[in-house]
C-alpha cells in the first residue's frame, strides 16, 4: 500500500510543479519582450526602407517639377515665336494689299 501512495504523491507532486504561476508570468514576460523587440526592429527597418523611398520619390518629383517647367518655357516660347511670325504676315498682307 506504500508503494501506491508513493506514487500518487509523485504524481500529484509533478502536476503542481508543472504549473507555476511565477514561471509562466516570467516566461510570458520574456516571450512578450521578444516580441515587442522584434516588432520595433522590423519599424525601424521600414522606417530606414521609406526613409531611401521617400528620397527617390523627392528626386522623381523635383525632376518632374524641371521638366514640366521647361515644357512651360518651351510653349511660351513657341508662342512668341507664332505671334511675331503671326504680326509679320500680318504686316506683309498689308503690303501686298497697299495698306502699308
């Protein structure tokens, strides 16, 4: 009979020792420290990754903004070259008429 109460003692002893409050509370503690630490590397990766495509995205604009401006010179340009051609013809029919 001592021997059956022997191993109900022991077995009963390995299920309370199983669970202990203190090292789960520790452990879930750890494994949740790992994981914000994880977490806050993988932002700052991100962080580093918008930094480079922020950079592109400025010097893609900047380009764009030169283009677009030379494109405006361009038409003003072109415009005062029509209107200029445009008074010449108009003062060349004039002659031709005898207006002139």
């Amino acid at each position: 009979m001592t021997t059956q109460k022997t191993e109900t003692e022991t077995k009963s002893d390995s299920k309370t020792a199983a669970f202990d409050p203190t090292a789960a509370w520790a452990a879930s503690q750890q494994a949740f420290h790992k994981m914000m630490t994880e977490a806050f590397e993988r932002a700052q990766a991100m962080s580093g990754e918008y930094v480079a495509l922020e950079a592109q995205m400025i010097a893609k604009a900047r380009e764009a903004i030169a283009h677009w401006a030379k494109l405006a010179q361009d038409a003003l340009s072109y415009s005062a070259e029509l209107s200029a051609q445009a008074r010449k013809v108009g003062v060349d029919a004039a002659r031709k008429m005898g207006v002139a």
